[in-house]
C-alpha cells in the first residue's frame, strides 16, 4: 500500500510521479499462528523457484496445506481456462506434496477440494 494517503485526488502536474509502498501485515500469518487450532490453507502464485518460495510460506505463515502455481508458464493460469498445481503440505500430514496436472480450472478446483477435506479428515482424526 502507499506509505501516506492522499487527502484528494492526485493530479498530473509532472511527467513522472513516485509512489513510497510500504508492506501490509500478513494477515493470514496473524491469524494462522493465533489461532493454531483452525486449518489453514495457503494459495501462492509464483514466477521462479516455485517449490523454494511455497515451502517457505507454508513454515513462515503456519499453514497446514498451500496450493501455489507456476504464474510464468503461459499455457495455464490468469489468461487461460487451465491451470495445474503442486499442493505442498506441513509436516504432521502423511503426503508431503501432490502435484495437480495441467486440467480445467474447475477440475483442478475439484481435485483440490477434494484434497483439503482429507487433510481435515486426517488433521482431526490423528
């Protein structure tokens, strides 16, 4: 977000303007590690070194489960009707990852809420 707020509108006066960004509070961070007893699941849309930056995320933010995609490959996606995954699950589940090929959107959908309700099923019945 911008570091100050404009009061009103921001007019063109100059040719180039600069914008001061400063970070948000990570707001499913917050509320996974204060309330440890929900199921969290994370989704992250990466550009290189996938696995490296998802893994982190999910031990960083205490995630139970994060869904991410590859957002540089142009087959799948913001621009298509499909997309694939890799779902990367914490330590106390039996998989460690599952990888959803490239489908449908509603498929990969489907597949992956398929794969939460286990993971629930699984977390509350340990």
């Amino acid at each position: 977000r911008t570091e100050e707020a404009a009061p009103q509108k921001i007019k063109k006066t100059q040719e180039a303007m600069t914008l001061s960004l400063v970070k948000n509070p990570d707001i499913l961070a917050t509320i996974s590690l204060a309330h440890p007893e929900l199921f969290v699941v994370g989704f992250a849309a990466e550009t290189q070194d996938v696995e490296h930056y998802a893994r982190g995320k999910l031990v960083t933010k205490n995630l139970d489960l994060i869904a991410c995609n590859d957002v540089s490959r142009a087959d799948i996606g913001f621009a298509s009707d499909d997309n694939a995954m890799q779902v990367f699950f914490s330590e106390r589940y039996e998989h460690d990852s599952i990888t959803l090929e490239k489908a449908s959107k509603d498929d990969i959908a489907k597949q992956l809420a398929s794969i939460i309700g286990e993971a629930i099923w699984q977390r509350h019945n340990a």
